[in-house]
C-alpha cells in the first residue's frame, strides 16, 4: 500500500512536502515553438473546461502489477479513486484534505490538498505554462504529451500528462519518481459533465495516521 500511496498523494510516486514551484523554475514561453505552447494551452484548456468526470481507470505500477478501479472527479478540489478487490485502497479529496484510506485496516493518511501536486489537476485556475516547470512538449497529431517537474521536498519528480487533442481528452499520466521508477494511471473510460453524489468525496475517517510525526490516534 506505501507505494500506490506515495504515488496519489505525490501524482511523484505521486513520503510527501509541498509541492514547491520556484519562480526561477517557472516556465519561460519562449523556450517553446508556437506548435508547443499550443500543445500547453490545449491542456491546461481542457483542465480548466472540467466540471465532473468520472471512469474506469487501470494502474501499472513500476514492478508492473495491475490494479484497476472507478475513479470521480470534480472540480474544483474533490477527487475520489475506488480501487476494486482485492486492493483496500480510498483516495479521497473533499476539496481541502486528501485522504488515503486503507480500508482493510481501517486507517486513514491525510494530507492537506495544497500540499501535492494533485492541486495541479482540481484548482480552480490551471495554467501550466504559468504555474509549473515544463521540461518536454510533444505535440504530436495523435497525442499530445507534456512533462512537468514536480519537486517533493528536495527530491525532483517527473508528472508526465498524456492528451488526445482530437477526442480532446486526458488519457493517461504517468509519474516518474527521483529512482527513474514509472507509475502509469490510464483512464480507461471517462464521462464528462454527470452530475456525482456529493457523498463520494466525504471522508470518513478511521484511524488516522500522523504522517508527519508517524503517530497514530
């Protein structure tokens, strides 16, 4: 559970700090050809036009083990991923704490939201160019993919967005993490703008984990 754990709550793999964005790190526009920073725009369009999504997603982990599960989406700030048996994993974000449930154990990590890099994906106002270091843009006819650096305390990580720019969908992310490790989220059906059940991103808490400390209560 630690590792898938790592992974959500970084997006890098996604234990954890804030996600912390320099404003020497920041992105120069003129690193990038008119066909990049169109790539960009197009994504951070998409982000931004979210209201709701939901799906099936499907997670390869880097020793390749495959979970699978339901995930929900809405913006800004919530989030809720249900990981079919046999995982006991919950994530959930209610748009001000992101909870990692272990629901075997009935155990609950939390984190607050604007601490990882999730905030990239929910926050009301997304703009990649402004607001993260863009290492690499790939805006290719059949998929658009755009790599971001994410810093985890000292330890860089890698969040790279794969993007449909014809069917105009998010189809996949990997993380990279500071060992070169892959974790790959692909999201195997999405449906957007159906209105969710505001009881998928309560969090009901178990025994919490102090993270920080490694005390439990």
């Amino acid at each position: 559970m630690r590792r898938i754990c790592t992974f959500f709550i970084g997006l890098a793999a996604f234990g954890l700090a804030a996600l912390t964005v320099s404003a020497q790190a920041r992105t120069d526009a003129s690193d990038f050809s008119i066909a990049q920073l169109a790539a960009i725009d197009q994504v951070s369009t998409y982000l931004n036009g979210i209201s709701t999504l939901s799906g099936d997603f499907t997670q390869t982990a880097p020793d390749g083990t495959v979970t699978a599960g339901q995930f929900f989406i809405e913006r800004p700030g919530k989030l809720r991923f249900d990981y079919a048996p046999p995982s006991p994993l919950l994530v959930i974000s209610d748009g001000r704490w992101v909870a990692v449930q272990d629901t075997r154990l009935r155990t609950t990590e939390k984190y607050p939201l604007g601490t990882t890099p999730l905030k990239m994906i929910l926050s009301r106002d997304i703009n990649l160019l402004r607001d993260t270091k863009i290492l690499a843009v790939y805006p290719e006819t059949e998929l658009v993919t755009v790599s971001i650096e994410e810093r985890v305390g000292d330890a860089p990580g890698t969040l790279t967005l794969m993007f449909d720019p014809i069917e105009n969908r998010l189809m996949r992310w990997t993380v990279t993490d500071v060992q070169g490790l892959d974790t790959t989220v692909s999201l195997d059906t999405a449906v957007a703008g159906t209105p969710i059940d505001p009881k998928k991103f309560r969090i009901i808490e178990h025994r919490i984990l102090d993270v920080g400390s490694g005390n439990t209560r």
